[in-house]
C-alpha cells in the first residue's frame, strides 16, 4: 500500500495542515484551489533524499498560499509514497493524469524514476519542471513537457578532479552505482580526468543496494589511487567511508556525490566523514556568506535566505539540502510559469517555462530548446570540524581545502 501524503488534510510535520486549511477557510467562497500531484520516495532506497523534496515543496506552497495563491487561487499538494521504485511512479502518474486528478504535476526525485515519468507526462502534454534528475539523457530524446533545473550529472566531480589536478595528483579511481545518474556522473568524471591529465586506474560498477565494497576497495587500494571520486547515493557513500577506515584505504582526497551534504552524512560517520568532498548544488552555507565578498549572492540567489528561514521554522532540525532547495525553486518555477501564461493550460505553461529565465534561491535557471538546464552551476564542499565548507569554483570559495587527507592512523 503506497503512502499519500496531501498538503491540505495532511502532512508529515503537522504545520502546513493547520496554514493551509485556515487560509481555504477563508477564502471558501473563492474558486477551487489549483490541485498538485505526483510521487516522492518516502521509503526505500532514495527516502532521505525524497523526504528532502517533500520539504522543499512543503516551504514553497505555504509561501505560495501566504501570498494569495496562485491566478487568485490556493495550491494544495497531493503525493503518494513511490518506494523508490519506478514502475510504482509510473503507474501513480498514470493514474493522476489519466483520471484527471491533478492541474499540475511535481517531479518524482532521481533521475531513473524521472526517466520513466517523463514518458507518462510526455504522453499527456504535462508540464514537469524536473526537480531532482540531472541525467542529460532525458532531455535529448524529442521531449517538449520536462524542463531541468539541475547541472548535468556530467559535471558533479569536476571540481573535485580540478582540486586534484591543480595539487599535482595524477591517478584516480571511480566507484559508481550502476544506475542512470551515476554512471552519467561517472563517465563525465573519467572525461575530466582525461583533459587535466590524469590517470584514471580503477573504474569499478556496482549494483543498486550494494553494501560490500571491500572487493572494490582492494583494488584502489592496490592501485595506490591519489583520488576516489566515488558516484553514490546516501547509503553507498557512508558505507564506502565506513569501509575505508576498516581497509585503512588512504587516498589523497575523497569525493561523494549525492548524499554526502545530508546532516545524517556527518552524524553517521562523525570523524570519518572529516576531509571529504561532496559535490553540491547548492549550500544553505552560501545564505551567510559575508557581504562584499567577489560576487553578489543575494542577487546570484535571490530568496535564498528567506527559504532558508522558513524551512527552519516549519522544519527545525531537519537541515537543507540542495535537494531541498531544488524541489523549493522547481514549484517557485512552475507556479511562476502559471502566472506567466495567464492560465493552466498545459501549452501556455510549457512555453512559459521554455522561455524563462531568472536566478532563483537555487541558482540560474535557463533551459534551451530540449529543456536541457544551460545556466545552473555545481559546487564542491568539504567536511571541515563538522561543517560543510565551500572550497569550489574559487568565487564562491569560502576556505581553502584541507589538504592533503591524512592516513586513517595519523588522525586524531
């Protein structure tokens, strides 16, 4: 039995329940409110991540409603748990659009359920703005509904193979799920390790819900790799730290991908999470970045502070991830592109989002003529004394990276 979750009769925290109802309250005589649907991980392989999007819609609706809605309408939301598994989102998809159910959709998150969506949207000419896949695949197939505002998986370790080049490091080795997103991550890496020079010594595929790495690390460990660029999600990354402690692998610099900016990164693995590099987005850190620094970030993320704030106020505890964030700016996007078109009619918001360009609290957004996201950028963090740190591209560099990773043995 798949979870709903409706953000009018209710919700995981219990706060935009009481908001939402009380504004249709009294607004009952106005026209119905615009109805949302679609499907989250709120269990299974991607929940932590899924749970993130829950959020960052949560935050953008209640903006939304707070502000008079939408055409002079409230938004309600409306989803039903996926289990992480895409042949359970197509058919919740299928249902909403094929009964009629919804007058928007949201976006799944990852790009394997979202590839598999995307067909379903597509065939029912629904706009999708796509909130959590970054695979350029899905975009370069003839579809006209799906919109990215994501960077390219293609880019998530090219900061993390420009730290390294620049310190003189030559040999790499790549761990990557072999799944839509990551093997695009991964193939994007090994190309950008080819034009800085270095060697890239281990490619190592596994598959989904792998939990034993230690064949693999072996072989880097052998192989005496400077850098593991490692393509992963929330599971996968903090076995495959925990798993190099165990197997004492010491590389000069380790990067993660998805998953390794979550708070539970760091408070699963506490020390052993120190020195790595994760590959973001976009960091809640770039909110307190000091005025006056080399480029204007509250106009570079404008709202960014503001979301932030909310998101503390509904969701105290919680953290913000750039999945968060990403979900938060996809809604803001699609109930833009509403106001923009003068209506919901699907073709109207479709060429509204085409033509859109803006920064939003989570970066640039401007797609070409596929959709494909061409203004978005990527950062690098490191886990510095507990604290996710900006160390890439040098603009937004808030510290310089610690470097190089100390063995296993010589940490404190």
């Amino acid at each position: 039995m798949t979870r709903v979750n409706e953000y009018l009769f209710s919700s995981t925290t219990g706060i935009l329940t009481v908001v939402l109802t009380a504004a249709l309250a009294a607004t009952a005589h106005a026209q119905a409110p615009i109805r949302i649907a679609g499907s989250l991980p709120i269990s299974g392989t991607y929940a932590e991540l899924g749970k993130g999007h829950e959020r960052g819609y949560a935050v953008c609706l209640k903006q939304a409603n707070e502000r008079g809605g939408v055409l002079g309408r409230k938004v309600e939301y409306r989803f039903e748990d996926d289990q992480s598994q895409a042949a359970n989102a197509d058919t919740i998809y299928e249902k909403i659009l094929g009964n009629k159910q919804a007058d928007l959709v949201f976006s799944p998150y990852s790009s394997p359920i979202t590839e598999r969506v995307a067909s379903v949207t597509e065939k029912y000419k629904m706009p999708m703005v796509a909130a959590g896949a970054a695979s350029t695949s899905i975009f370069k197939k003839g579809r006209q509904y799906i919109f990215m505002i994501l960077s390219s998986a293609s880019s998530y370790l090219e900061g993390l193979v420009d730290l390294a080049s620049k310190r003189g490091l030559k040999t790499l080795a790549i761990l990557y799920e072999d799944t839509l997103f990551t093997k695009a991550v991964a193939n994007g890496t090994i190309e950008f390790a080819k034009k800085r020079g270095m060697q890239v010594v281990v490619v190592e595929p596994y598959p989904r819900k792998t939990t034993d790495f230690s064949r693999m690390l072996a072989k880097v460990k052998a192989a005496n790799a400077d850098v593991i660029a490692a393509a992963t999600y929330f599971n996968d990354s903090v076995a495959i730290i925990q798993q190099m402690k165990a197997l004492d692998v010491n590389p000069r610099m380790t990067g993660v991908t998805v998953g390794g900016d979550l708070p539970k990164f760091y408070t699963t693995l506490k020390d052993a999470a120190e020195f790595v590099y994760g590959a973001s987005q976009w960091q809640a850190e770039l909110v307190h970045m000091r005025a006056g620094g080399l480029i204007p970030i509250a106009r570079l993320f404008p709202g960014a502070q503001e979301f932030v704030e909310q998101h503390e106020k509904m969701f105290p505890g919680a953290g913000v991830s750039y999945q968060t964030a990403a979900a938060f700016s996809a809604c803001q996007i699609l109930l833009e592109a509403v106001r923009r078109a003068g209506s919901l009619d699907a073709d109207k918001v479709r060429d509204a989002l085409a033509t859109y360009e803006a920064n939003t609290a989570f970066g640039a957004y401007r797609v070409d003529q596929t959709g494909f996201q061409l203004a978005h950028k990527m950062i690098m963090f490191q886990w510095q004394d507990g604290k996710k740190v900006i160390v890439w591209p040098e603009e937004l560099a808030a510290e310089r990276p610690r470097f190089p990773t100390p063995p296993w043995n010589k940490r404190q």
